[in-house]
C-alpha cells in the first residue's frame, strides 16, 4: 500500500483526513493488510463456514397479524381527522 492507493481510496469512501496523518493512516492500513494476510495464511480443511453465531433457531414470535387497536382508538389522539381518516398538510401540488 502506497500514498497514492491511500489517496484513491480516501477519495472513493469520500474521506477527507488532514495530510498531516497520511503516514499514520498508511502505517496503519498495512498493519490491518497484514493480519488479514496472517489470516489467510490459517490452515482451515476441515472446518465447517459459521453460519450462525448461535445453535439457536428462530426464537422470534410467529408473525402472526391482529388488531390491537380498534380503528376509533386509533383516531383518538389525532390532531386532525376526517370520519374515518387522519387528516394530514397536503405534501404534493
């Protein structure tokens, strides 16, 4: 990694750091490319890909649609309604 990639990729992920810190940020880019290197380099036959940080599966409530609220409790707070409807500042022309 080099000043110039540093620079492309600043300008890329639209980052903007002070020219003071480019040898400081390129030190630490290759420190990071570097232990990625260090992880490709780990032996993994026979490891299976982690799927899920977890052995549990779907511990969340069925999906499962109802009325909690009446349609006249649902009106009941509004600022403005109109029978059936809340009433709303009109946003098109």
């Amino acid at each position: 990694m080099n000043t110039e990639t540093l620079r492309g990729l600043a300008h890329l992920a639209r980052l903007e750091f002070d020219p003071a810190h480019e040898e400081q940020m390129l030190k630490d880019l290759n420190g990071i490319l570097e232990w990625v290197d260090q992880l490709a380099q780990v032996d993994t036959t026979g490891v299976a890909p982690l799927v899920h940080l977890s052995h549990e599966i779907n511990v969340l409530r069925d999906d499962e649609a109802r009325n909690t609220v009446t349609h006249q409790e649902g009106l009941r707070n509004a600022p403005r309604k109109d029978s059936d409807y809340f009433r709303v500042p009109k946003v098109l022309d």
